[in-house]
DNA sequence: CGTCTCTCACGTCCTGGGCCATGC
DNA sequence: GCATGGCCCAGGACGTGAGAGACG
C-alpha cells in the first residue's frame, strides 16, 4: 500500500516525544525555518496492521457506539454515501457545517477491514509513521520550492505498521499520534493541480490559518473543552490541491492523542504529569460536504469552524460535531481524506484511497479552564466572539497603542516595556491595528493578576513563550507562506474566525482586508488576482485558480473599514495578511523583507483589477467576512472607492475618523454574489 | 487544609434571520 | 414588484471569575 506521509516541518512530533519530560521547552513550533511550508504533513493511509486495527477497535468500541450510533445505519445504506448535491463541483454554494450539516457527519460503514472506520474515532491512531524521511522533490520549480509531497515507499509503509519505534518512541498500542520523521526545511507545492509532478489523487493540503496556529502553537495551544461542546480557535482550515478533479471523496477530522502524557500547567509551562488516560472516546467529523468531488473539495476552502470539542463523554447529541477529549491531555487533529466510490460507498482496499494529513502545529491541550494566559491573551486578540474582553477595545483597533505608554496598573514587568517605539513603524493604518491589537495584548491589565507575571512571554520575542527558546525569526517569510484565499472555502463552519484564519492578526486583519474590498468596485476588487493579499508570493501559487471571493464584514466594518481598498492597500494586505503578519513587523528577517518587498512589487495594480468573472466566484465565498457578506445584500453596482478611504486618507484619518468614516461609507457594501 | 480541576452564571459581542424602508 | 439598504433582535459564542468538588 502506498502510503503518503509528510510531516509539516513545522513541527515535528517526534521531537516532542523526546521532549515529552521537558515540558515545552523546545520550541518546536515557531521554529519554523524560513524555506519550510505550511503546508502538511503526514499523510498516511489508514489502512493499518491488524494489531493496530484491533486494538484500535477495542479501545474504540464504546467510542463508536456512543457517538455513532448511526454508524450502523450508514453501513446499510450508507449515508455518507448519498453525494451532496453539488457533487460535480458545480456549486458555489458556501458550505457551512450548521444544524443540519451535524446530520450529514454520519459514520461511515466499517465492515470492510481497511476501512477508515476500522479506526473509528481514531483514538487509537495509526501506528507510527515512522520510516525515512522523505525527501522532498521539487515540482515545477525546484529552484523555489521544494516538494513536501510524500509518497512513501512500501517499505517505508511497512516501517510505520511496526509496533517498534526506531525513534524509540513508545509502540503502537498508545492511543497517541507518532510522527518519525519530519521534512526539515521542506517546501510546499505550487498551489495547482496542473504542476508537473503532481500525481492525480495524492492529496496535498494546506493548513489556511496556519499563521494562527503558529502563533498559539509557540505557546502550546490550548482548547476549551465544555460540556455542551466549545469551538476551536483556531479552527481548522485546509485547502487541499492533488484530488482527482472527478474523483469523490470524504474528508473529516478526527482528534488523537499527540503523546501518552497527562499534562499539567506548572510553573509557567506545561509539564507531563503522568499517563494520559488511553481510554478515551473520540469521534470524527465529517465535513458537511463529504462526499463530494475532488474538483469541489479543491475549489474552496475546507474548514471546520463549527466542530466543537467536549469532555462529555454522554454527549449523544449532536456528536457529529462534537469531539469528545479529555481535559489536561494533548491532542492531535487530523484530517482524513478518503477515496470513495461514486454512490459514496467508502472502499479503503484499494491503495492509495486513505490520506491522513497532520499539521503538528495544529496540536492542542485540551483544557476545561485556560492555564496559560498568553494563550487566553491570544484567544481573546484574535476570536471575534472575544472582543467583550478585549482591553480598551475601541483604542486596539481603531487607535495605535504605540500612543499607549502608561502600562495599566495590573501591566506586567514585560508589557511595561513594550515600547511602543518598537512597532511604531512606517506603515500603513493596518499595521497599526495590527500592532496595536498585540501590543495592547502586552498591556492587557485584566488578565488576572498575574499575567503576564510568571506566565508572560518574554519581551525579547514576544511570541515565545517562556518555556520556549527564542528564535531570531519565528515566521517565515510571507512569500513562503500560503495562506488561503478566503473566498475558497468549503466551510464546515465559517464565521468570523474566517477572518482570523489567515494572517495572524487574524480577524482584525482580514475584515480589514475586506473592508477594503468593499470599498471597491466590483470588477476590480482586489479578491481577485490576488486574495486580499493573502499570496504573499504572486507566482508561488500562481498556478491555483486566482482568489475569487471578496467579503466584508458588515456590522464589524465600522471596525475593520480602514483598510487601504486600492492598490497600496493591496499590498499593504499582502504584506500584512500574509502570514508574515504574523510576526512582529519589526522582527522580519531580512530575507523576508527582500521577498516581501519583491511580493509588494509584484501586486501591482493589475492584481486588483479583476473581472467579474471572479467576483461571480465569490459565491463560493466562505470565510467568515464572506459569510458576513451574505448577510448583506450588495448592489450589482459597485461603489466607487470614496476618496475619502484612499489608502492615505484612511492613513491619515484618526483612528476614530477611520472608524467612523469607513463604516458610514463602506461598511454594507459586500461582494456577495450568492446565488 | 491547600491545591487542582471543573462547572456555571455573567456581561459583552457576534451571528444570522427577519422586518421595514427606499429606489428603480 | 423586486432588489437593495438599514436596522433590530434572539440566540450563540466568548473569556472571566467565583465557587464547588475531588484529591492528597
């Protein structure tokens, strides 16, 4: 069986096997070298040994009948297997993972040995992939990119049904996710199926947010687990390139153990506290869409905004988007993309018809109560549903905190030294917000009393957390980046977390972004060419169907409506909705600068001007400013970019004028083509 | 008794649907 | 009459903080 597998360099869960007594001291996660990608992972196939599946079985009954109680149903008559009307990928229909997508996350039959459901919840994973590295081939232009794709030989195959770890990592039989090796300084593909070297159904998928996930990933990402079930913030985003354009698939996520530890939050960091409870129940979670062809799941966006995460284990309702987790233990999110036969049926005996990707950064703490408040501070700057608690809420994102240098009476030693000077840059009104919107995180005096204390993260790089070493550049350089245009999306949930999906500033960024194009006219929205300046690289990812979508925030317009609408401001999107928005502008390396000057170079005006044609495909749209732009009804007719929102004059306008300007002028215009 | 973990009420903000007004 | 613009509102999502429960 061939098995693909590459694990994002991002992270390297092995690496944190070794570390697993260390805490997190490694800093695995924003050591992400500037030549590495965010694209995945590991993709493995299912199929696993028999040991493995058995065990898996036994440790996964219960998970089965619990949460799937109709997976019975779906063998008989497979559910799954009725193809969404959109079948043919025709539909620009935004897919959202509402009330009733739950009823379509039916299990999947699995009778058949290899079937994916052979490992149900997944709780017990596939064993270790362990096997040689792959090395990267480099596709279409090996000079820029290196290839990630994977395709693992037989023997490699072989290698990860052992039970034996070469890493010495603990044998299969943990119901954790093992990853043996990773693509150091791997590369990703040029976004297009029609890049030599691509072979046709072998997956290649991309982490959208990963900027997000990155930032939360260097801190240990935490996620809140209820009982009535919390949604993911970060949630999982993926585009995914390679599927046979008329071949069906199914695509979930499940959640796995990342290590058989117990964490505990000690001292600042999360150290492992004894064994993780094996017995756990997990549960995937179909995408709304599956099954659907390859041409459907490759045009948009694939997220999973709405699966939530629970600590209970009755939780019978509504499981289909519930993932049922243990609090204190690390997870691992998976996604699964599976080969189906064209009435939906799932049959995993055939080679090559299982992917599993695994974005390690993307790896988790389930936690009933946040534990660290850099994570909470993160949380807070970038989840829209959290700006209740966003300090001085209108300032962070309407004014510039580099203004801000008296520290709150509960500021901590490190956030007094933010000096504003330090993101006091020559940049764009965006910038600002962006700059703003994390330093203000810095001064955030509500964080209880301590935050920021022992818990803070060290001022020398404001995005490592104590427990983490200290890198010159933690992101990579926007170019290197690919980030999602919004408008693809497939969403299993979107919403405004859409917005925090892309670039780092996540929400704040993106509705700027789509305040912007708002602003535009029509035919030439800058969605087009060039999404909201998500493509850092113009010709990295030159080969993908150009962005289609523009969206706009509506009603947090008044907020986000400063956003340059023009050509600057296009660039001034690329710049900072790249993921290298991410990073503290100040800290970009000089690599990135060149790059990044050569991607501001390249946006010309041109990439702005687009045709209708691509604003129709905004009707695909389904990130969360794309979901907002739904909400609004746009006239066919766009609106002349206001002089008043002239990139420069929102620059010049205070923060406040801005806000209220933009929101008088642009705020209801959306692109929403939606049929 | 102290610590840790978990639950729940709370206030804030966002989402998404509905309703009404306006203009063509 | 229809499309669009604007507003309202109920429900949902968010993190907070207090308090309860479990455990040593």
């Amino acid at each position: 069986m061939q098995v693909e597998s590459c694990v994002s360099p991002a992270s390297d869960i092995s690496k944190k096997f070794m570390n697993v007594g260390s805490g997190f001291e490694s800093s695995d996660g924003p050591e992400l070298p500037l030549e590495e990608h965010p694209i995945i992972c590991a993709s493995d196939n299912l199929e696993r040994s028999s040991t493995l599946k058995k065990n898996s079985r036994e440790m996964t009954n219960q998970s089965e009948a619990d949460n799937f109680p109709d997976s019975k149903d779906a063998s008989g008559d497979v559910q799954r297997g009725k193809l969404s009307p959109d079948l043919h990928g025709v539909s620009d229909i935004r897919h959202n993972f509402d009330g009733s997508a739950g009823e379509r996350c039916i299990f999947p039959p699995s009778a058949q040995p290899h079937s994916v459901s052979a490992a149900p919840s997944a709780m017990f994973p596939y064993p270790s992939q362990h096997g040689p590295a792959h090395p990267a081939f480099s596709i279409g232009s090996p000079s820029r990119y290196m290839a990630h794709h994977p395709v693992i030989s037989n023997g490699a195959y072989n290698s990860l049904l052992t039970n034996t770890s070469p890493q010495g990592y603990p044998a299969a039989g943990y119901p954790y996710a093992q990853y043996g090796h990773a693509y150091q300084g791997g590369a990703f593909y040029q976004f297009s199926t029609a890049q030599a070297g691509l072979v046709p159904g072998k997956a290649q998928v991309y982490l959208c947010n990963r900027a997000l996930w990155l930032k939360f990933h260097r801190h240990q990402t935490e996620m809140i687990i209820t009982k009535q079930g919390r949604r993911m913030f970060p949630f999982l985003s993926f585009n995914i390139s390679g599927l046979d354009p008329t071949a069906h698939y199914n695509i979930f996520v499940d959640v796995i153990l990342a290590d058989p530890n117990h964490w505990r939050f000690q001292g600042g960091k999360w150290v492992p506290c004894g064994k993780a409870d094996t017995n756990v129940i997990g549960n995937r979670v179909y995408h709304p869409d599956s099954p659907n062809t390859g041409a459907h799941w490759m045009r948009q966006e694939i997220s999973f905004g709405k699966l939530k995460l629970t600590n209970n284990k009755g939780a019978s309702n509504n499981t289909a988007q519930m993932v049922v987790l243990q609090s204190l233990h690390k997870y691992q999110p998976r996604l699964h993309v599976v080969e189906v036969n064209e009435d939906g049926t799932e049959d995993t005996s055939q080679p090559g018809r299982v992917q599993t990707f695994t974005f390690t950064e993307t790896q988790f703490v389930a936690v009933t109560a946040y534990q660290n408040t850099d994570i909470t501070q993160l949380k807070i700057d970038h989840n829209p549903f959290a700006k209740g608690f966003r300090d001085n809420y209108d300032t962070v994102y309407t004014g510039c905190d580099i203004d801000r240098l008296t520290p709150s009476p509960g500021d901590s030693p490190r956030s007094q030294i933010v000096p504003g000077a330090r993101y006091a840059m020559p940049s764009s009104f965006l910038q600002d917000q962006f700059v703003s919107t994390y330093a203000k995180s810095r001064f955030h005096p509500g964080m209880g009393t301590g935050p920021g204390t022992e818990r803070s993260v060290p001022l020398g790089n404001s995005l490592l957390s104590p427990q983490q070493s200290e890198e010159p550049t933690v992101d990579t350089p926007p170019q290197r980046w690919f980030v999602t245009p919004a408008n693809n999306r497939l969403d299993f949930a979107a919403s405004a977390y859409d917005a925090a999906d892309f670039a780092g500033n996540a929400a704040t960024l993106l509705s700027y972004a789509a305040a912007g194009v708002k602003a535009l006219p029509l035919p030439t929205a800058g969605c087009s060419n060039r999404p909201l300046g998500y493509y850092a690289d113009p010709s990295g990812w030159g080969g993908r169907t150009p962005p289609q979508y523009c969206g706009v925030n509506s009603k947090s317009g008044s907020v986000f409506s400063c956003w340059p609408p023009n050509a600057i401001g296009g660039r001034a999107s690329t710049s900072y909705l790249s993921e290298e928005a991410d990073s503290i502008p100040a800290e970009r390396s000089p690599i990135g600068s060149s790059e990044e000057a050569k991607a501001k170079d390249v946006p010309s005006e041109s990439n702005w001007i687009k045709t209708q044609s691509s604003i129709k495909s905004i009707d695909s749209s389904d990130s969360g400013i794309f979901e907002q732009a739904k909400r609004r009804r746009i006239s066919p007719t766009a609106t002349p970019v206001p002089e008043t929102m002239s990139p420069l004059k929102s620059e010049l306008l205070s923060p406040r004028e801005c806000e209220k300007n933009c929101t008088k002028d642009i705020t209801y215009y959306n692109f929403y083509t939606h049929s």
